[in-house]
C-alpha cells in the first residue's frame, strides 16, 4: 500500500516551486486527490495538466476567505473529508525598517500569517481525526538579513502557530508540523534573492544555507555570532552560546554508511527549528558540530534550553535501525564568561571537550568567573582551552 492511499490532501500554492513538487510526490504516493491552489490561472492549468487527472486546480487567494470557503466546498463536495493539508503558499518582499510602508506590511502579514490561519481554520471541518497539518517556514525566520525583517517575522510567526496548534490538536490525533526546506530553487525564491540585492547572484544568496539541514552554514554562523554578540555587547543584554558536537557520528557513517549519517543531520535541523525559540539562531558550523546563539537569555534559561536540545536528539530514530542519536553540548555566556567574542567561543569549544570527556550525552557550561585564558573549569572540571 502506497504511502497516501486513498488520502486527500489540500496544497495552497501548489502551482509552482515547493507546492508543485509536494503535490507530485503525493500523487506517486498514491493521494487520491489533491486539490492545489494558485492566484495565476495560466500557471494553475500548467500545473493541473502536469499532474493529470487526480489532480484539482482551484484558483484563489489565501488572504481571501472567500476563496478558501470555494476550495474547501469543492473538498467537501468530493465526501472523502480531508487528510492532509499543506499551507504552502506565501509572498516575499523586501523593505528595510526605514522603507517599511503599510502596503509592505498588508502585503507580507496577509498572506503568509491570516493566509495561513484561514488555510488551517477553514479546513478543521473537513479534517479526519489523524489529519496531517503542514506550514512551510523559512530559514530566513534565524538570519536577521538585511530587509527581510517582515518576511522573517512572518515566518517565525509560522512556527509559534504550529506549536499551539499542535496541542489544540492533539486530541484528534492531529499532526502540526513546520518544514523549513532550506535553499531551494523555486520562482519564489529566485525573486527573493533578486529584491534582496541586486548584485549578488542567487546563487550567492543561496550559499549561506547548509543544503542537508536546511540551517545556516558555517559562513552565516560566523556572520551571526559577530552580529549578535556585538549587539549584546552593545546593549548589556545577555547572550548564550551553545556549541553542540553528535556523539560517536563518525561510526553512524562507517556502519550505517553516509545516507543514514546524512538522515541524521536532516533530523537535529528539523530538531533545532522545533525546540528553539523563534529568536534564537541555530547554524551548521561544520561536520557534525552545531552552534546555537541564545539573545536576551541568562545562563539558567540556557541551561534549559541545551537540555531540551539534548532531550529531543536523544528521540531521533532511523526507521529499520538500532541507530542512536545522542550530543554533546558545551555552554558560555556574555557576560557571564566573557568579553570577548574570542573568548565566548573558546570557553564554549573547552566546555564541550569537558562534556566529551565526561562520557558524552551530556551539557556542560563555563563556571562564571573562573576562566584565566587558558583553562578554565566547567561543572568542576579543568579543561584546557588552547
């Protein structure tokens, strides 16, 4: 039995890009319809005919309730209910905080926030119990890119509503979930990377993502720390460092081979988008080391956080396999630990060796005040840090 047998799923957005591809892969996995949605009637028959005859084109806004009550009237119309729903659609603009007018801000908020809560809402009637909700989030949510505050807050806005809703949910035994795709190349994004500079190709643009998480690279991970720490430097405010290093990975690849090492890597990105906060920011920096940048945050608070982390790696699984997924995590603060942003790495680069050391699976932080340069100590523990 194919994966969607006999399943009904609704793709907003469906015409081109992600929606267009996601319903191609429905449809081999057996969907019995899916209905897709598209503002442009030329691309949406394109599409339609591309897909053949399971396939239902419905044109319409997402921001327009309107046309929402007529897509799910011809779902409703076809009896079988609805098992899957993918809130695809979205609009990109730039504008820099100086530039921001209200066109910009109706433009942005209707269609990727109101569009996608009259997407879910409108679709509730129609759901069967152990229904799946999917958003499509943006990377774009962690980066802090110039001009792009507005469609990162959009998007951040994406995952606080896949949260909540998951637990409104649950008692139907209804899925949320939020897929962050990482760089694809789609007509959306192609036209994202075009208003955002002019000069830079999109490939350029797209150089800053890590293919296989979906997270920043070891690139923007270092644009990142330099930003973010100057504005805590700045402000006085409080920022975590959490440097985080898989454990025993190297034999995940030799036995497993790299497609499941790859796997796993996918699976700490999904991890890292769902247990962090949306102003936090998560990167690749490189191999199977993570770092991750707590704003506004006390060194409790980032205690916690670096143990949920470790929580919900420890609950990765490859299907089929006796695999286990479980990290190491090395913490320090400003201003806790340091002054410098030298400093706040090194710190957390001997705190995690500590944590290696310590037999791994584990959280370690930089004791406040105690380091000398050079060695330093974490949860009673002498490391040095060269």
């Amino acid at each position: 039995m194919a994966l969607l047998d006999r399943k009904t799923a609704v793709i907003t957005g469906g015409n081109s890009g992600i929606g267009l591809a996601t319903a191609e892969r429905f449809l081999t996995e057996g969907a019995d319809q899916v209905f897709i949605t598209g503002r442009r009637q030329l691309e949406l028959d394109t599409a339609a005919a591309k897909l053949g005859p399971r396939a239902v084109a419905v044109r319409g806004d997402v921001a327009n309730a309107d046309d929402l009550d007529r897509l799910y009237a011809r779902v409703g119309a076809a009896g079988n209910g609805l098992d899957v729903v993918v809130a695809n659609a979205g609009f990109t603009r730039v504008a820099r905080l100086g530039e921001i007018t209200d066109d910009d801000l109706d433009a942005l908020l209707n269609t990727n926030v109101k569009g996608v809560v009259y997407t879910v809402q409108k679709a509730l009637p129609l759901l069967n119990d152990g229904a799946s909700v999917i958003l499509l989030g943006s990377t774009t949510a962690d980066r802090g890119r110039v001009g792009l505050g507005i469609y990162a807050a959009t998007k951040a806005a994406v995952r606080a509503l896949a949260r909540t809703w998951a637990n409104e949910l649950a008692e139907r035994n209804i899925r949320v979930n939020v897929i962050v795709a990482g760089s694809t190349a789609t007509p959306g994004s192609d036209a994202l990377a075009a208003q955002s500079d002019p000069t830079v190709s999109v490939a350029e643009f797209r150089a800053a993502t890590d293919g296989l998480t979906g997270l920043p690279n070891k690139r923007a991970v270092t644009d990142a720390l330099k930003r973010m720490f100057a504005q805590s430097f700045t402000t006085g405010s409080p920022l975590g460092f959490l440097l985080l290093d898989l454990d025993h990975f190297k034999q995940i690849n030799d036995q497993r081979g790299h497609p499941a090492g790859d796997e796993v890597l996918a699976s700490v990105g999904a991890v890292l988008r769902s247990v962090l906060r949306g102003t936090d920011f998560a990167g690749r920096d490189g191999g199977e080391e993570f770092a991750i940048l707590l704003p506004d945050t006390e060194l409790p608070t980032a205690i916690e956080i670096a143990e949920r982390v470790r929580l919900a790696i420890a609950e990765i699984s490859l299907p089929g396999t006796d695999v286990s997924v479980t990290a190491s995590i090395g913490i320090s603060g400003f201003p806790d630990h340091a002054s410098t942003l030298e400093r706040l790495e090194r710190l957390a680069d001997a705190a995690l060796y500590v944590a290696k050391r310590n037999g791994r699976n584990r959280v370690e932080v930089a004791e406040p005040g105690t380091a000398d340069g050079s060695v330093f100590v974490a949860n009673g523990q002498r490391a040095v840090s060269t």
